[in-house]
C-alpha cells in the first residue's frame, strides 16, 4: 500500500508542520481521516493523537519526539528512520516491534485484546 497526500484540510496543516493549529482544531471537535497517509520527514512534535486513526500511516525520518500514541490506532502504521525518543506506545505493541520498525521499517501490528492467543 503507497502512502496517500490526502486533501483532507486538517492532514494539509501537518505537512505545513502546523501542529499547534492542528491540535487546537481537533480539540474544537474538527474531524479528519488521517489513514494511510504519507507523514515521511516531517516534524510532529507535541503533536496529539488521542483518538486518531492512524493505521497504515508512514513515518518514514519523521520526528514524533515525545508523541503519546497509547490512545491512537497504528496497525499496519511504519515508522522507519523515526525519531521516537520519549514516544509513548500502546502497551500491546511490544518494544522489539517498535525497533523493528525504526530500524527496517517493518509495519506495527497493533491487535486488539481480544485478539490474543489464550495461555
């Protein structure tokens, strides 16, 4: 799956690295579809993801320093070449799994509980 350049206004104010107004335009109840979309490079900082989809998404050299992902979905999301010191992940994403990705750009598999193997 290629990473999409969506039109999606609110995706628009990341790739100008507007996260401040990003932000504040989430916290206003403002929607977006940020599946699957190309965020390669670019500097997301204080970026907040509560809530958002994110699967399939590619990180490829982005800078997500300190971004709190335990509320965001990331299934199927790359984060190659990432800067992710001080990120929070969900806990069902596994360390060797993160660095697996950052490392080879390998995809997260994000599963939900239910999805686990019994004991």
């Amino acid at each position: 799956m290629k990473p999409k350049i969506s039109q999606d206004p609110m995706y628009q104010l990341l790739r100008e690295e507007k996260v401040p107004e990003f932000n504040k335009l989430r916290t206003q109840g403002k929607a977006c579809d940020l599946t699957g979309c190309d965020f390669r490079g670019l500097d997301l900082r204080d970026l907040d993801v509560r809530g958002l989809d994110l699967s399939n998404a590619y990180f490829r050299g982005a800078d997500l320093r300190s971004v709190d992902f335990r509320g965001a979905k990331l299934s199927g999301a790359s984060l190659a070449d990432a800067k992710i010191s001080g990120c929070f992940f969900p806990d069902n994403i596994s360390a060797q799994e993160i660095l697996m990705s950052v490392q080879h750009g390998t995809r997260l598999r994000h599963p939900s509980p239910d999805s686990r193997l019994p004991a």
